[in-house]
C-alpha cells in the first residue's frame, strides 16, 4: 500500500503548478550548460522534491521505470548541472565551510541519477 501512495503522490506532485514553475525557472538558470546558483533562489525546494522521489526510488517505494523517458533524463540533467553546487554543500572544495559539511546533502539526487544512467543506457557522463 505504501508503494501505491508512493506512486500516486510523485505523479500528483510532479504535475503540480509549483513544480513546474520551479523547474521552468531552473533551466531559466543554466547558461551555456552551467547553472547559475546566484541567480536561482528556490533550489532548496527544488533539491528536496528530487531528493524526495531519489530517496523512496533508492529504498524500494517508487519503482524505477517512473523515470524512463523524460522524467529520468531530468533527474539526470538536474544533477549534472547542480553537481557543483551538491559538492560544495557537502563541504568537498569549499574552503568557505571547512568545519560545515554535510555529506549526505542531495545523496539520494546522486544515487538515483547513476541508477537511472545505467538502467536506461543513457550513457551520459556524470
């Protein structure tokens, strides 16, 4: 049962307005193939949406093929442009914040992004 809620809810989420406005303004912020952190004010709330759905797809609660096609090729951009911006979160070259790290920040992005590379042979370098 858990699993079916699981589903319902990413599909009810994934097609609200503030998602897709959120996404809309995130690519509005990658220039030339780079995200531009400064610009964009709302990636935590964009961050914890795809962390959400990476973490019940990494545990077993959302199955993978809910990211074949275009769903999957959007966790996996997403995490290519923000894979800076998650290292520097976790304290990796960040010399600003050497006592902060937080090296489960955005790890479940992380971990769905290369399940979805392999399982769907997107072959994109992340």
């Amino acid at each position: 049962m858990a699993k079916l809620q699981a589903l319902r809810d990413y599909y009810e989420e994934g097609d609200s307005e503030e998602v897709k406005e959120l996404v809309k303004e995130f690519y509005q912020n990658v220039d030339k193939g780079k995200f531009n952190i400064e610009k964009y004010v709302n990636i935590g709330k964009l961050m914890g949406f795809f962390d959400k759905w990476g973490s019940l797809c990494v545990y077993g609660y959302l199955p993978i093929w809910v990211f074949e096609g275009n769903p999957g090729y959007l966790v996996i951009s997403f995490y290519k442009y923000t894979k800076e911006y998650i290292y520097y979160r976790r304290g990796k070259d960040n010399p600003n914040t050497p006592n902060i790290k937080n090296q489960g920040y955005a790890i479940n992005i992380e971990k769905l992004a290369y399940k979805i590379n392999k399982k769907y042979k997107y072959n994109m370098e992340l």
